[in-house]
C-alpha cells in the first residue's frame, strides 16, 4: 500500500541522516572497535566481474563444531542477526590488474563490477578478488577475499537452486520448526536432503566428467545467515556457488521483506544476462513461489531453460494441481518440469537427458540412503510433464 511506501522512505531517510552523523563521529564514538570486510562470493565472465559484500562492525563469528551447545548456537544466530553495519564506509577492490572503489549504502552492503585489465585464465572456474577498507581508517588493513566464479569454457550449462526446502531442510512451512533450526542450529548441524550433494556434484561435473557447470544459489534468506549458508555447502560437499541473499532490513518498498518473487526473478534474470549463451536448469520447491518464478523465467527466455526441477514438501492437493497444470504450461514452452519427492528421480531425468553420466546415479542412490532418515513429504508420485528440451550447449 502506499502510505506503508510512504512510512518506509521518511524513516529510511531519517536513518540515512542518523547513519551518515554515526560515521562522521565514528572513530570517536567506537575507537578501534573491531571491524570487518565480508567479501561475498561473486560471478562474472573474463570481461567483467560482479563483486560485493558488506562492512560491520565485530569479529568474526568462528567454524561451527556439531558438538557446539544450543546456547552458543543461539548467541551466534543473535551475533548474526543483529548486525552492527558500517553505513557509507568505503572499500577498494583489486582484481585481474584493476582497482575499482565501492561505497556501502545505510545497512553495509557494497557491490561493484570490474572489468579484469589482465587475461583470466579459462580453464579455471574460480578467481580471487582482493577487497580492502579504505574508510572507517584501522591502524591495521582490514581485508578480505572474495572468490569469483567465471565458469570455464567447457561449461555446457548452468544450475540455479533456492535453497531452503530445495538444498537445506528448513521446514519454511512450519514456523515452530523453522525458527527451531535457525535459532538452534549451525552449519553441522543442518540437514541436506538426501542425495543433494552427489547430484549437484554430478550437475556440476556434467556428462563430460570435468565441464565445470556453474552453480548459482538464490534465495530469499538474509545476507546476515551468509556464512552460516556457505559453511553448510562446504560441510556438506555441496559445490561451492555464489549466493544471493535478501536485505531483510528496511526498504523503499515496504516495512516488512514480502517481495520474494520480485527478489528473485531480478536475481536470476541478472545471471541469465551474464551469460545468454548458456542454457540453465532451474531447481526449487513447491513450498512457495519457485514454480511460479520459474514459469515467468520460462516465458521470458524461451529455449534457455532444459529443465525445471521442483522438490515436493507440500501435502496439499491443491497445490500439486497448481503445479501440474505450470508443468503443461512449461511444457507448451517447450521446456520441462519434474515434481518429486526424490533427489533421485531428478538425477534420473538428468542422466536420461544426458546432463550427467549414468554412472553417477549409483553414487546419488548411496548418498541417499546413507542421509535419508525420514520421508520429508509425500508421498506423491513424481510428475514429469515434458516439452521440446533442447541439448546443451
């Protein structure tokens, strides 16, 4: 509504001005208060890279242990989202021969892209960027790296994948449960689903073995849980990605982060852009949007999209006939959705498309049984609806 626009933007320019006083008196008010770079992972091509991150205040919060209390879990979850921001602090970026310098906006978060004057090698997917502070001024230099994902040439496709409910068990529909595994948990301690890692490991590898098919992560969860998120995927041998988050902080738009559609599509529509030669498959879950945005990233990219895959955490039938009928839709695009309970059932599609190798369904099935522990919905038989999948490039 737009007098909730209208609230929005007299309290986010009354914070601009308080923010703005904080950093002009900061030194005195903080002294040598520690302070932090927290470079992202970030994306891009040999021409140009997209590099952001965000500037706070505190140290660090350390590797999470699976024997860690529920008590030091919970400090850490409160450490993490009540983020102490370093609004208009400035940074400098170096990457491939070039320095470019960014400004954070009111909550920290910075972002810039750079175009390399040195050749990036291309038979190497991941690159470093060196981001130091420049002003909140340190005795000491205060920087960090931010590794960039260029996908090498071999790369035949690219992934994208939400990740609660998708990738990580976070009961989203239960809000007991959810605020539970947020509050409580940590990276060691958060459950995949079962068979995830092998087949996001199969994606990236590809029919060929070694095709280094990038994998991008969008979700709507807080930059504040980044490191916790990417702790997990490592953990858990999931490949690496970049991660796009939300600002769960005051916006423009609204008093509350309800746009997770539009969150979203301008995300995925951004790396789409960075590389329209690839073709992409698209993984999410029924429990929100994900088949709804993905349909629109259909219509709006005809021909780029193999497939989309969409894990079943909803019981309601009237949900499963909303996402039968996207599927005759995607379908008509000429484009193809899975619904399943089962990680494996999607690597089975892949390798019958051959996006992987056969071979490395024995390795999903494994993993699977190994992690599996309990059905996390169903059961419904899975829905393949197919279109006129073309090959990857």
């Amino acid at each position: 509504m737009e007098w909730k626009r209208t609230l929005a933007r007299l309290i986010l320019g009354a914070e601009a001005i308080v923010d703005g006083a904080k950093l002009a008196v900061g030194e005195a008010i903080n002294g040598e208060r520690p302070i932090r770079v927290q470079a992202y992972a970030g994306y891009g091509t040999p021409e140009r890279a997209y590099v952001n991150g965000r500037v706070l205040f505190g140290a660090r919060i350390g590797p999470a242990r699976e024997d860690d209390a529920w008590w030091v879990n919970l400090i850490n979850t409160y450490r993490r989202l009540e983020s102490d921001e370093v609004p208009g602090a400035r940074v400098r970026i170096a990457f491939g021969g070039t320095e470019v310098d960014a400004t954070a906006d009111g909550e920290g978060f910075f972002h810039a892209w750079v175009a390399p004057r040195n050749t990036i090698d291309a038979e190497r997917a991941w690159h470093e960027a060196d981001v130091q502070l420049l002003r909140p001024r340190r005795a000491a230099p205060v920087r960090d790296r931010a590794r960039i994902l260029i996908p090498p040439a071999s790369a035949r496709f690219g992934i994208i994948s939400d990740l609660d409910d998708t990738v990580l068990q976070s009961r989203v529909g239960d809000l007991i449960g959810a605020l539970r595994a947020v509050l409580f948990g940590n990276a060691r301690t958060r459950l995949p689903f079962p068979g995830v890692a092998a087949f996001y490991r199969a994606l990236e590898a590809g029919v060929g073995g070694a095709e280094g098919n990038p994998i991008f992560y969008v979700s709507s969860s807080p930059w504040n849980l980044y490191d916790l998120l990417a702790e997990f995927l490592e953990v858990r041998g999931i490949p690496a990605g970049p991660l796009t988050l939300r600002d769960w902080g005051l916006t423009a738009n609204g008093l509350l982060p309800t746009q997770h559609a539009r969150h979203k599509l301008g995300a995925i529509r951004r790396i789409l852009a960075t590389y329209p030669a690839l073709p992409f498959i698209l993984i999410g879950d029924s429990g929100q949007e994900d088949p709804e945005i993905y349909r629109d990233v259909v219509h709006e990219h005809p021909g780029r999209i193999l497939a989309v895959y969409i894990r079943n955490v909803s019981t309601l039938r009237e949900r499963l006939s909303a996402i039968e009928a996207l599927g005759a839709e995607l379908a008509a695009a000429g484009s193809t959705l899975l619904l399943a309970d089962d990680t494996l059932a999607a690597a089975r599609h892949a390798a019958e498309h051959g996006w992987i190798r056969a071979d490395a369904l024995g390795a999903v099935a494994e993993e699977r049984g190994r992690e599996e522990r309990e059905p996390t919905a169903g059961p419904t038989p899975t829905l393949i609806v197919e279109g006129k999948t073309g090959p990857a490039r």
